[in-house]
C-alpha cells in the first residue's frame, strides 16, 4: 500500500452497498474481517488501518494500544454501548454512528410487537397449526385503538414510533426527560413528567431510550409493578434497561399480559432462558433494525461516516463525540 493510499478495516457482514462505495475508492485499501475473530487477530489487522467499522465487536483501550495510526470508528448501527467512547476521545478519534438509517425499521419492529402482543398473534398460529381450532375463542385478542401507549425515549427512533401508533388511533404519552415538553406536544403527542406516574396509565410501554449508567436497570421491579395490570412491555432498545428476572416474575403471574423482545441481556439469549418458556412473549433475535433496507442504508453511511473523516470533512452530526474536533 502506497504511503499516500488510506486503510479500512470493515466487517466481513457489512452489506454490499457499502463495500461498492470503498471500493469505488482508488485511494482506499477495504480489508475484510470476520465478527467472530480472536482479538489477537483483529488488532494484527487494526494496526495499520486509518479507520474500522464495527458490528458487534466491542472495542476498546486495549485495540486503541494496537492502532496507531487509526483516525475514525464507525459504528454499523446507532448504539454504542460496547464501545469505549472516552478512551476514543482521549485519542481524538471520533466514533460515528449511521444516524437514522435503521430508525424506521426498529419503529416498525416495535410497532409489530404491540400489534401481535395485542392480536395474540403466536398464540392464534400456534391454534391453527396444532389442530386446536375448537380453542379460537379461549382467549380473544385485543384492539389498540383508544389504548394508551407510553414511549420511553424521544430520539430518531421513538419520534417514529410514537408518529405510528398514533396512527392505530391510540393515545400517545412520551417519557423523555431530555426532550422539552413543548417539543413533544408540537408533535402531536402528551408529555409525562414522571416515568412512574405514566406508566399506571398505559396498556403498552415501547422503550426507545439509550443503555447507560442512567438507565440500566431502568425497568426493575418496583417500577413493573408500578404498570398497569394487563399491559405489555416492548423492547427494541437494549438489552439491560429491563431487569430479566423482575420481568419474568410480572409476566408468570400475570400482572403484565406479554413482552415484546429483540434484545437482551445476554446476547445470544440461552435458549434455556426463563422468559422463553413463557407463551406470552415474542422475542427477536436482535434484528429490529437489521432489514433488507436499513442494512443497505447503514452500510452506506458507515463507509461514508469513515471516508469523509479521513477526507478531512467529518460529517459531525453523526459524531458521538464531535468534540475531538474542537
């Protein structure tokens, strides 16, 4: 490689509409790497790279030791949760994220799970496949019209998700306490001041927020309890904000109707996981932003995150940290 010529790392998975933009480059070696391969191996290919995009990889101070001449970290996704942010600015390098390339499609997920929690949709399939027709009435499916739902989290994804279920004619309270509450009511949607207080009034919670030290643990189980008796609980956010075993207890006993979940705490979820014993939840395994759409447009703007830094016009807006540029 010429000494003129940059260096991407990109993950083996990243979709091919991302790999035609690097490789429209003739000034940009795109190396490939597997999700799955040992650290020590990784950080062989990190060395001499200028940027790397990451999918499920964690990344850290110890790959930073290893990465002298890296200058960007893209991430293949919004959530940055498994990546070192202070370390990376410690450095100068920023970490950028794809903005709302998936947003759309982690709305429709969650909007899907309140759907088929409601209509009883794994239930009634499970009728028709088994031959237990006689049963169809033991347990009839709700509608979501003039029910209220409580949005957790007011960002690209929950503005999108609240704009949906307003369009099943339900009852839209958001909880964000970083978003002004004259925001949200220009929206269209009721502002909850307080979490709590919200949650005694909703038949659905979607969860859209960030996993940080604030809200790990956010849904434990004094605040499950605190949700009316019969609703349900959506997560398409991460996995940790809800508490497993406190959940777990709410919906064995009744007290919440069902949960929607494409992430959790570990991931890949045991498949001797308490929760998926349970017939009233419907899991996903961690895809709610991953169609065939948002990969394509996620794989574009991660190559482009990564090329316009090294072209020396960083797209600050997806920056994490767009203070190294100061």
């Amino acid at each position: 490689m010429s000494a003129n010529r940059k260096r991407l790392l990109l993950p083996e998975t990243l979709h091919e509409a991302g790999w035609v933009i690097a490789r429209g480059r003739d000034d940009v070696e795109s190396v490939p790497y597997p999700n799955e391969m040992p650290a020590a191996d990784f950080r062989a290919r990190l060395a001499p790279s200028h940027g790397v995009a990451l999918g499920v990889r964690p990344f850290g101070e110890a790959d930073l030791e290893r990465a002298p001449v890296l200058a960007v970290v893209g991430r293949i996704g919004v959530g940055y949760d498994a990546v070192e942010v202070p370390a990376l600015t410690r450095r100068g390098i920023p970490l950028m994220t794809t903005g709302t390339a998936n947003s759309t499609s982690v709305a429709e997920q969650a909007v899907f799970f309140v759907l088929a929690l409601a209509k009883r949709v794994a239930a009634q399939d499970a009728l028709v496949k088994q031959g237990r027709w006689d049963e169809r009435f033991s347990g009839l499916p709700s509608e979501i019209a003039g029910k209220t739902a409580l949005v957790v989290g007011f960002g690209r994804i929950g503005t999108r998700a609240a704009a949906r279920l307003r369009a099943f004619e339900m009852r839209v309270l958001v909880f964000d306490p970083f978003v002004d509450a004259g925001a949200i009511r220009a929206a269209g949607f009721e502002p909850a001041a307080d979490l709590d207080a919200a949650l005694a009034a909703a038949d659905v919670v979607t969860i859209h927020c960030p996993r940080n030290p604030q809200t790990i643990g956010l849904f434990d189980a004094a605040r499950l309890g605190r949700m009316k008796r019969g609703a349900a609980l959506v997560n398409t956010a991460r996995g940790g904000i809800v508490d497993e075993a406190a959940l777990h207890t709410a919906l064995a006993s009744g007290h919440l109707s069902g949960a929607g979940l494409d992430v959790f705490a570990e991931e890949p979820v045991p498949t001797d996981h308490p929760l998926l014993a349970l017939p009233n939840v419907i899991t996903a395994p961690h895809v709610a932003g991953v169609t065939h759409e948002a990969a394509a447009a996620m794989a574009r703007s991660t190559v482009e995150n990564l090329l316009s830094v090294l072209d020396g016009a960083p797209r600050r807006a997806n920056a994490v940290n767009p203070e190294v540029w100061s």
